[in-house]
C-alpha cells in the first residue's frame, strides 16, 4: 500500500539506529525530522508533525516521559516507541499505558516499522477527521439557529458568513438574492472577521433545483482575498425554479470527503432565507395596505402649518394600528391621532375601521368628545374585545379655538413659544365601557405649536414612560422655522434606529 505524505519525527540518542529508522522511513515516502534528547523533541514537535518514533531511553529523560508530556499539549499526535533494551511486557505495557499508540521491540525488521507507521496514522487521521467533523456539526448548529433567529436578510447573510468562517477557519462568502431582487454578499475573511455586505453579480445559468456542489476557479468569486487558494468550493441551494440559488463559498483545501458540512450550512441559509424572503414581502403588502388607509395629502389651510410622518415598524416587526387624520369639516380642522392595540395585518384593519368610524361621526357635526363615545359604542358592538387609544380635536384655524378629548391616548405637546406643557385630558380607552369627561377647551396662542403623538415615539424598552415624555419635551423645547425639519429632529433624535413600534407624529403650528 502507497503511504499517504506525513512528516514523522524520529526521537533517538544513537545516530546509527537513528539513520536506519529515517532510512527506512524515507524511502517508504515520509518526510522525517530527527531529535537527539526528550528536550529535542518537545521542542520540535508543532502542527506540522503527523507522527513520533520515540526511543524508550533517552538521555536527558525516558521516553515515557517524553510521551506523557507531548500528549499533553498535542492530544491526538500518535507515538510509537521503539526499543532494544525495555522489551518485556511489563515495559511494553507502561508505554502503552501511559501515552503510546504503539510499541515495536528490536531488533525491528523494515516492513514491521513501515506497516505500524501506517496502520497508527491511518487510526489517528480517521480520529482527526471524526473529531473535525463533530467540531464542525456542533458550529453548525449554533450558525443554523443564528441564520433562523437574525431579524433582517442583511443580518442572516452577515450570520451565514460568521458562522461559516468559524466552521472552516478561513474566508468564507455567501450570496444570495434578496427580496427586492438585488443579489448581495456577506464575506468574512477569517474566523474573527467582522462580515461585510457587497454588491456581486453571478451567473445562475444551469444551476438546479436542490443543492449542488462545484470547485472554481478562486478568480471566479474575486470577493474577497482566499489567501492564496487558486480554488474555491462553492456550494448551492435552490428551493424553487423561480427562486435564486444560495450558495456558500469556501477555500477548497480542508474539506472533508463529500463536504457534508458545507451542504448543510447551504441548505439552512437557502431555508432561513426563503422564510425570511416570504416575510419581508407579506411586510412589504401589510405596509402599503396600512399606508393607504392614511391620509394621501395634508390640507392647505390659512394661517396653520401642517407636517406628519408615519413609520411602520422594522421589517422583523409586525404592522401595529397606528393613524392620524387631518381633514378641514365646516371651516374646523380635524387632527386626531390615535394606536388599536397589537401587531397584526387585523390590527391594521381595525385601526381602518376606527379612523372612518371617526370621520363619519365628524362629518355629522358631533364634538370631539361625543365623537369617541360613538367610536366606544361602535367598538364594543362590531368588535368586541378591540381596545384603542384615540386623541381627537376641532381646531378653528381663525380663532385658535380648540375642543380636544382623548380616550387614554398620551398627552399632546404644547409650545406657546417660550415653554412647553402636556396637554393631559385622562380618560377610559375606547372599547372600554366607562364614564368620559368633558371635553378640554383652549386656544391655540399665535406661534404655538401643537405635536400629537403614539407610543413608538416615546417608549423604550429599558426606560419609563415619564422618561420618554421628558425627552420629547427637552427636544420639543425648540421649534424649526420648517415644521417638517422640526418634526424630522424629532424622529432623529428619539426614535431607535430599529423601530419596534409604528410610530406617528402630527404638529400643528398656527401662525
């Protein structure tokens, strides 16, 4: 049998016996490295090391000793002592008891040390690969539950590519197109590599249904630098005909036979990212329906400035029941604001039905007050178990005359020009059948402005809500000239950059 190419470190006081054995060694095909003392040895031997014949009696310790504290710091390194004057069993069995994979007693014939070479790295190469293999599944799993558990595409790439460059200990890129159609990449260069997302085209011609595996070119998949691989193995994973392929691409040396491992990783990021695909456009259809059941434009109206903003929550968040109304009725602005309770594609349509419940009442002339009682009554008939908070207002742009009720929505902001106050109004949510105060009456001061406001503006998972309500009034304290800048600072300065929570803003100013 050929021998697979090792390099075999051959531990020996006598020079005589030490030629013989690298002889022997050399010309069955192994590279060897020669070691006078146990000191010499230990010092020489490192990760290039596949194999130790070691004499049982040295000069400076026993080869026993040598054994015990090379397997110490490299477990899984076989050693075979050899020797011509410990050959009894009870040596032959302290050596194997304390560290030796083999033991040859001399006088040793050529094709004796040949065949135990091969047979111990045979035994210890199938240890290693065993044990690179289940190294390799345990990271898998921890990969595959962050690709499932990331909360954006960007985020399952980046963890894709992460986890990769640790299974395989070196570069690693994955591709993969998004939803929006656009094909990226998350490349790591190494194992502690932080991944980075670039834009990468690649041709899918011919690629089929299921997973495949190839080697290229590394010019192929110029991403990243491979270190000087000329090759790379390059795994997909398609799901569907009309779907891109995903593919995982790794440096070529250092797979093992089959690259179970590699096609595994493949096939979570293709599942993970299908699902992920699968939501982000159901995110995408729940956001537009939401928009359009907002207001498409603002009213022009003499002597008031208008400005509103609206975002939905993160694409790993469900659509909530946040809405505003701006519309002029019988010569009176109607502002109202308001938040159905959950997260849900329903909770958008409730919010629906709540909005155009409240328009109508409007319309009929009711004040705001009467308005939300109708609004209650209407809930707990048509949909019962339905909670929501709602502030609602008529405000005469020519008088700055204001009637506001609110049904335990939060209270609005007021700038008068020189300091700010929260306009409270307290009162049951709607769906809730209790008492309602009357309404609050006030005017509007000329340059004051008024913010109404939901919840994902102010609220935070590691704060109260009086903390939120003080940081809204210390950004609020100044007004831009541009309303729409000042409500632009305000999202900048207190919304988070991953929004949890619709979130609604609505500032009046009169001027």
């Amino acid at each position: 049998m050929e021998s697979e190419p090792a390099t075999i470190l051959v531990v020996d006081d006598s020079s005589a016996k030490r030629y013989l054995l690298v002889s022997w060694l050399n010309r069955a095909g192994y590279t060897t490295v020669e070691a006078e003392t146990g000191a010499d040895a230990l010092a020489r031997v490192d990760d290039s090391i596949d194999l130790v014949v070691l004499d049982v009696r040295l000069p400076d310790m026993s080869g026993y000793e040598v054994c015990e504290r090379l397997k110490e710091t490299h477990t899984a390194l076989p050693v075979v002592h050899v020797s011509a004057h410990a050959v009894d069993v009870k040596d032959r069995a302290q050596g194997l008891t304390r560290g030796a994979d083999a033991y040859l007693a001399e006088p040793i014939e050529p094709e004796e040390l040949i065949a135990t070479a091969q047979a111990v790295l045979r035994y210890s190469r199938a240890r290693q690969r065993a044990e690179l293999l289940a190294h390799r599944l345990s990271l898998l799993a921890e990969t595959t539950l962050a690709v499932a558990g990331a909360p954006s595409f960007a985020r399952l790439l980046q963890a894709a590519a992460s986890g990769g460059a640790k299974i395989f200990m070196g570069p690693v890129a994955v591709v993969a197109e998004s939803a929006d159609g656009d094909c990226v990449a998350a490349v790591a260069a190494g194992p502690d590599a932080v991944p980075e997302l670039v834009t990468w085209v690649v041709d899918d011609t011919g690629v089929p249904v299921g997973s495949t595996v190839r080697v290229d070119a590394a010019t192929r998949w110029a991403l990243l630098d491979w270190r000087g691989e000329e090759r790379v193995t390059a795994a997909a994973a398609r799901l569907r005909e009309d779907r891109a392929p995903i593919y995982v691409v790794v440096p070529e040396r250092g797979q093992t036979p089959g690259t179970p491992v590699l096609v595994q990783l493949t096939q979570a990021v293709a599942a993970a990212a299908e699902a992920q695909r699968s939501y982000d456009e159901e995110h995408r259809i729940a956001v537009t329906l939401q928009r359009s059941l907002l207001p498409r434009r603002l009213p022009a109206i003499a002597g008031l400035d208008l400005a509103v903003r609206y975002e939905p929550a993160s694409a790993q968040t469900e659509v909530g029941g946040d809405f505003y109304e701006l519309v002029m009725l019988d010569g009176q602005l109607l502002v109202a604001i308001g938040d159905v309770s959950g997260h849900s594609l329903h909770a958008a349509t409730v919010m629906a039905e709540v909005r155009h419940a409240l328009r109508a009442y409007a319309v009929e002339g009711h004040p705001p007050g009467e308005m939300l009682a109708l609004v209650d009554g209407l809930m707990r008939t048509l949909l019962p178990g339905e909670l929501a908070t709602v502030c609602v207002l008529l405000l005469d742009p020519a008088t700055g005359r204001v009637r506001m009720a609110s049904a335990g929505h939060l209270p609005p902001l007021l700038h008068d020009g020189r300091r700010v106050e929260f306009l409270e109004h307290r009162a049951p949510l709607l769906g809730v059948r209790a008492a309602r105060p009357e309404d609050l009456e006030f005017t509007l001061p000329r340059g004051s402005t008024l913010v109404l406001y939901t919840d994902g503006l102010i609220e935070r998972r590691d704060a109260t809500i009086d903390d939120g309500l003080q940081a809204l009034a210390g950004s609020a304290a100044r007004v831009d000239d541009s309303l729409e800048d000042f409500c632009e600072r305000l999202l900048v300065q207190l919304a988070p950059a991953e929004i949890h929570d619709d979130l609604a803003l609505v500032a009046v100013r009169r001027r």
